[in-house]
C-alpha cells in the first residue's frame, strides 16, 4: 500500500471512490470546483494507493485563506474522509483509516477544522486524532412578522465592493474566521455547482453602508441562512429582515448555525437551539489551540460545510 499526497489527475479515482462510498455523485469538474475553485492549489489530500494501482483511501483538505489566532495564514478544512470497504477496520489503532489519517493531520501544522457526524466523532477519537470541542446546533425559529423601519433588506449583487468594505471593519472582533470577502463568497455560493443561492444586504434607509448580508438558501418550506456577516450591533436586525422576508414568501421557518457566543442573543429572540448530530471536533495531531481557545474563537456558519 503507498500512502502520498496528492497529485494531478487522482481526481477521476477520487470522483469514483466519492460515489462508491457515500452512494451521491461527484464528478471531475466538481472536484475542481471544490479543491481548486478560490484559485488556491496548496492540496494536502492524502491518498493511498493499492498493489493493483486502485484508491484505497482518500482524506481531502481544501485550503482556504482566513484570519486565526490574531493573523492572516492557510487552513484547511478537512473533507471526504473515506476509505473502501474492502480496507476498513474496527475501531482500534491499526489499519487504513489509521496510517492514512496520521500521514495526513502530520503535514497540516495550520489551522485545521471539519464537521463530522457522530461516528466519525468516535472514530477519530479512538484514532487518537480527535478530541470533543464543538456539538453545532440548528437555531430555528417559525417566521413572524417585524416592522424595522430603519433598515432595508436588499439583494446583493456578488461582486459587490461594500463585501469587501465590511470584512475589513469586523474581522478582528469575530474570531477566527475564513477570509469572507468578494472572493470566497462568489467561490462557495455563485458559482456552487451543489445548490443555488441568493445574497442580501442590510442598510439604514438612506445611507449607502453595508450593516451585514446573508446568504439563503431555499429548502421546501424552510429558509436556510447558509452564511452571514454583520457589525455586532446589527445581528437582531438582520435577522429580523430576513425573518420578515420569509414571512412574506410563506416559508414556514428558518434555521442558522452560529458559534456558541451568540446563544443567549439569538434565545432571546425567539430561537430554539437543539443539536444536530453534527460535531467540529478539535484536531490534535498537529494540534495548534486548546479546546476553550476553539469553542471560543472559532466563527462558522452552514457555509463553512462542504454539505449544505
């Protein structure tokens, strides 16, 4: 068995052993959307390779600029972990997952950060790659109707320069946090080939300034805000633009993820919070913060996913 980074052209293995695994296509031009879409080709996917020249495993990095621990660096979120049935073993130690998972958490010494599902929670743990830190929480809520006379809730055009303006005013005061800026945006939800979106601006009426945008998504009856920025002040008022919008395109509910620091502003509001089952564990191979440093610090939103 060969164990090595990847290299140009295992995409078309990748693409295969993606669907003989998680049973969902994901062809070439896909993948390059996903690896290579924001232009950065810094790919630390680790791969192992059989005695018949076949993908045996895959663990999948996708490099993205961002603000941690007080400065500009690389992280990488950490994707597609698979390996083929015919190597997979118990939950102990040895075996593909193991080798694999530990040549490639060894060379990503930045920042590093996925969402699992429970039992890869457990895998990773017993693995000695993971420790407990964040249970992410749907926060949803039945849609209502607010008067906010002061604002407006606009669509936004992607290239929009006022993107940028904001990212460069909050940035500091969120935590760690990809770069969102023109750039990532019109890369994860533009020109997304998985799922459509649609991009809105908060304003004072009257004044040009952006306050904050999100970033929805439609599904069935709910309103799923995928991402979002914002001056602090401004968060109830966003939402409760958006809420309103809702409103009156007769969704039923939205639902958002946001980092554990806005729990008590977003009960407040109405919001019930219950865990989904799904955990950004903290990667200790390599390890570079502490679990409090992370659960504190850490910013996401539905749109640091590569499933939603």
């Amino acid at each position: 068995m060969i164990t090595r980074h990847y290299e140009k052209g295992d995409e078309v293995r990748i693409a295969k052993l993606f669907e003989d695994v998680f049973h969902q296509t994901m062809n070439v031009e896909q993948w390059k959307w996903k690896y290579t879409g924001q232009g950065l080709h810094d790919n630390k996917s680790a791969i192992a390779i059989n005695e018949r020249g076949e993908l045996a495993g895959h663990f999948g990095a996708i490099a993205v600029r961002a603000w941690c621990m007080n400065r500009s660096e690389m992280a990488y979120q950490a994707v597609d972990q698979m390996i083929d049935e015919r190597y997979r073993g118990g939950l102990q130690r040895k075996g593909l997952y193991f080798h694999l998972g530990s040549f490639y958490w060894e060379y990503i010494n930045s920042f590093k950060y996925g969402f699992v599902n429970l039992n890869h929670m457990r895998l990773g743990k017993v693995a000695g790659f993971f420790e407990d830190c964040i249970s992410v929480k749907d926060h949803s809520l039945h849609v209502r109707k607010y008067l906010c006379p002061l604002f407006k809730l606009e669509q936004m055009d992607w290239d929009d320069k006022q993107i940028d303006v904001l990212w460069d005013k909050v940035y500091k005061g969120i935590g760690w946090s990809i770069i969102r800026d023109r750039e990532f945006l019109k890369w994860r939800f533009k020109t997304n080939p998985f799922h459509t979106h649609k991009l809105y601006g908060l304003r004072r009426r009257y004044i040009n300034g952006l306050l904050g945008w999100i970033v929805v998504n439609e599904r069935d009856d709910t309103l799923s805000l995928t991402d979002l920025l914002f001056i602090d002040e401004y968060l109830e008022s966003l939402l409760k633009k958006v809420i309103s919008m809702a409103y009156r395109e007769d969704k039923k509910r939205i639902v958002l993820w946001l980092n554990n620091r806005y729990d008590e502003r977003l009960s407040a509001m109405g919001f019930e919070s219950v865990e989904r089952g799904t955990y950004i564990p903290n990667i200790i191979r390599a390890k570079v913060c502490d679990n409090k440093e992370m659960n504190r610090n850490f910013y996401f939103t539905m749109g640091d996913t590569d499933f939603m």
